[in-house]
C-alpha cells in the first residue's frame, strides 16, 4: 500500500480535489446540451431554422476536436487549476454573450468559444485527478468524475426546458452561464488549497511534465501505439454509445411495436443503469489492476444484451430488463477505461493523453448520428443494433490486446 496515501489527512484532500475537478465535469457535460432544450424557443422566436441552429452544435464539437489535442498540451505545461478555471469563464461568457445579443452571427462565435472551452475540460480534469488524488483513490476519483458529467448530461434537457417555458430561452442562457460562473468561483476560493505542496502536487506534475518534454513528445504521444488504440477505443465507445441514445428508443419503437412512451423510458432505464454502473465500476477498479479485462467483459457483455433487446422478439418488460442490464454494465467500463489511459501514459504527459483519446468522443459523435441515420430511413432496424453490437464487441477485442506499461519519465 502506499504510506502516503494513508495518511491521516490524505482521504479529506483527495475527497476535495474530486469534488472540485466533479463540479466541473458536471459543467461541461451539462454544456453539451444547452442548445437542444432550447432550439424550438429560439427558432419560435427569431425565425431562425433547425439546420442553422444545429449548425452551431457542429461549430461547438469542430472546435472541439481542433483544440482538443493542444489544450492537452496546455494542460501539461501550465497550472490545471487555473486553466481549468479559464475554460469554464470562457464557455459561461459564450452562452451569456449568446442570451445578451441574439445574433445568429453571434451566436456561431459563442459556441465556438464555448468548443474552445470545452476541448479543455477532459485533459484539464484527468491530469489533475491522475496527479493530486493518491493511487489508492484514483480509479474512485475517476468514476465519481465520470459520473457527475452523466448527472450533467441528465440534468440539462429537463431544467432548461423548464425554465424556458417559464421564463424564456434567454434566461435559460443566463442560468446555464450562472452555473459555470459559480463553480469557477468555487475553484478560485480555493485556488490556494488546490495548489498546496504534496505528494501529488502541481509543482511535482509540472516537474514531471519538464522530464517527460525530453523524453515524450506531443507528436511522440501522437504516434504511441497505445495511445493510438486507446483513441480508437473512445472512438467506437463513443460510436455505439451515440447510436443507443439517440436511436435505441425509435428502433425498439419500430421492431417490436413498443408505444415510443415505453421505448423511452427502457432508453431512461439504460441511462440511469449507467449512472450505477459508474460508481460500481469505480469500486470495481478500486480492488483489481484488471482493468481490461475488467473493460472487456463489461462491453462484451452490452454487446450480447443489446443484440438480445434489438435482434430476438422479446416483449416490454424484456425490454426494460436488457435496457437496465445493458446500461449497467456499459457504466461499469468506463472507470476502467479511463484507467487503462492512465496506465498508457507517462507521468507528465497525462495531460496530453488524455486530449488525444478524448478527441476520439468528438470523433464518435459525428460519425454516428450519420451512419445510424442511414440504417432507420432505409428501415434497416436490426442493422443498427447489429452495429451497435460488433462495435462493442470490436471494443471488446482491442482492449485485451497486450499492451506496454510506459516507464515514467526523467
């Protein structure tokens, strides 16, 4: 066991670092979803249409995976805290410029700026998380973080469609920047603390992060092997998580003649499975170093479940059963996913790892929505789940393949 970890003062200061890098996570994710909610009140009022106000999503994820990779780089060379902090003031004032000047031009510049602001969140969050939390406490740290980005992702839809019906999309801009405003205070009150010497402090990083320079190079990273097979993990994770939420509901609809009510809520049954399965997954990594295969039989098992629910004649409740067991065992992956990234970076590159991989969910989204799309209007329903499956099982294959543990750098 690691003595420091053990400290009498350690476990309060990892608790608080977590907390700290989760409320922020909550942000980002939370900022993935403000403009759907929104979309029928500000087409409804400015006449502005649905492909140009979905244009802007597109404008927010482009940015999003140009700046991906050098905010990594970023992140590895200056104080993550303070970067951390800039990026969540620069996507709050994105969406307060949007809510105070509602230009359709202005409006391309604000979610460009808030893309920009979150190609930052993932390298900034991982780096300090895998550099100030203590090893014993890290894959728990990581699964609470995870899991507030999902309670970020669940919480934005309902609120702001809330509070636009009350109050106006406006004021849904307002609150959205309201949030990030509020948690960047709360990451600047305790700036000092964030930043105090330790064993996993910020200088030590920083430290690292001047060795692993001379040793590991941004293009080095770029053509790690590791790195590169974890990128594509992300990527078909990303992919076959991007297909069950956005078209899970309207296939099980159409296949097995459930009412889309029904349909719905075994899709909510997957999202809410996944948030338990996050927090089992993190006690999970906490007790074993077989992250993969720990990973492998988690997407292994979704695979088979969600073939079971979109290929064999299984009525409601069998749906709403795999739904449930299916999105349990997708969330307890991903811990161990972000684990395995950890394991395949060498201190002082966190960072920039973790940029690089990340870009891969980016890359997942846009393809997605284009390749399931075409499945459903050319009612190839079963096609869909039968892809959603072989790339899960694809998932399956890549992460046992035996992999290099870097040395640590200097």
């Amino acid at each position: 066991m690691d003595q420091a970890s053990s400290l009498p003062g350690e476990s309060g200061a990892d608790w608080r670092v977590t907390a700290n890098v989760s409320a922020a996570h909550f942000i980002s994710h939370f900022y993935l979803l403000v403009l759907p909610p929104l979309m029928p009140f500000i087409n409804r009022e400015l006449g502005i249409g649905y492909t140009e106000l979905a244009l802007l999503i597109s404008v927010f994820n482009l940015i999003t995976a140009i700046l991906q990779t050098p905010a990594g780089i970023l992140a590895d060379r200056m104080d993550r805290v303070k970067l951390l902090i800039g990026a969540l003031v620069v996507g709050a004032s994105g969406f307060a410029l949007a809510a105070l000047v509602p230009l359709y031009g202005v409006f391309i510049l604000a979610f460009a700026a808030a893309g920009a602001a979150n190609a930052i969140y993932h390298p900034a969050d991982y780096a300090i998380l895998s550099e100030k939390v203590s090893p014993r406490r890290v894959s728990t740290a990581f699964s609470v973080h995870t899991f507030a980005g999902f309670i970020g992702s669940a919480a934005a839809p309902a609120s702001l469609a809330f509070i636009a019906y009350q109050f106006g999309w406006r004021t849904g801009l307002w609150v959205a920047a309201a949030l990030g405003y509020a948690v960047a205070l709360l990451l600047l009150l305790q700036l000092r603390w964030l930043q105090a010497p330790g064993s996993h402090s910020a200088g030590t990083s920083q430290q690292a992060g001047k060795h692993a320079d001379e040793k590991t190079s941004s293009l080095a990273l770029l053509r790690s092997p590791e790195i590169l097979r974890n990128s594509l993990i992300w990527i078909l994770l990303s992919l076959a998580g991007t297909g069950v939420q956005s078209y899970a509901a309207l296939t099980w609809h159409a296949l097995n003649g459930l009412s889309l009510d029904l349909a719905n809520l075994a899709l909510s049954a997957f999202l809410l499975a996944m948030a338990v399965g996050i927090l089992t997954g993190g006690m999970i990594a906490a007790r074993t170093a077989r992250h993969n295969l720990v990973a492998a039989l988690g997407l292994t098992g979704t695979a088979l479940l969600l073939l079971t629910g979109g290929l064999a004649p299984i009525g409601p409740i069998g749906v709403l059963v795999v739904a449930s067991a299916a999105g349990l065992l997708n969330g307890v992956v991903l811990p161990s996913r972000d684990l395995i990234v950890r394991a395949a970076s060498a201190p002082g590159t966190y960072g920039r790892a973790f940029a690089i991989v990340s870009t891969g969910l980016s890359i997942g989204g846009i393809i997605a929505p284009l390749l399931f799309g075409l499945f459903y209007d050319h009612g190839q329903f079963k096609g869909i789940f039968l892809t959603i499956g072989l790339v899960y099982f694809l998932g399956a294959i890549l992460v046992v393949l035996p992999s290099r543990r870097p040395k640590a750098a200097g």
